[in-house]
C-alpha cells in the first residue's frame, strides 16, 4: 500500500510517500509498525491525537480495517481561514 506523509509529518520522516508491505490490520497498528522502524518515524508518530487519517482519500477512523485499502494518509487536523 501506498503510505503518504502531510506538513510536518512528511518534514520529521523525510519522505512525501512511500510504498509499504505490512501485517497492520488498522491504521493504529501501522502506526504501531512504522514507529519501530527508526527514530524519525518515532517522532512522527509520537502523538497520534495530533493526528488524521485517511484512507483511500476519506477521512477515517485509527481503528478502521486497513483491508483492501490502496493509500493511507496521515496529516496533522486542518484549520480554515
């Protein structure tokens, strides 16, 4: 699957998106995966309440099933003006 990075958590890991192999059922246990991998993951997944998900390009749950899903995105919560 496709894992896309937003603002400042594609700052602390480095990359705009990658391509992922991975086990997770949810996006609670991605994070879960992608935080053991270093320690610039780590820092980006520190506070998960300070951030959103999406998958597939709408807004989700961290403990919706990642089954079938193409592209996870991850982004701090946005603000109007």
């Amino acid at each position: 699957m496709e894992v896309v990075y937003f603002a400042w958590v594609r700052e602390r890991i480095g990359l705009p998106r990658e391509s992922v192999t991975t086990a997770a059922a949810t996006p609670r246990a991605l994070i879960a995966e992608l935080s053991a991998r270093e320690p610039r993951y780590a820092a980006a997944f520190a506070d998960p309440s300070a951030l959103r998900v999406a998958l597939d390009r709408k807004l989700s749950d961290f403990d919706a099933p990642l089954a079938g899903v193409r592209e996870v995105a991850f982004f701090p919560p946005m603000t109007g003006g």
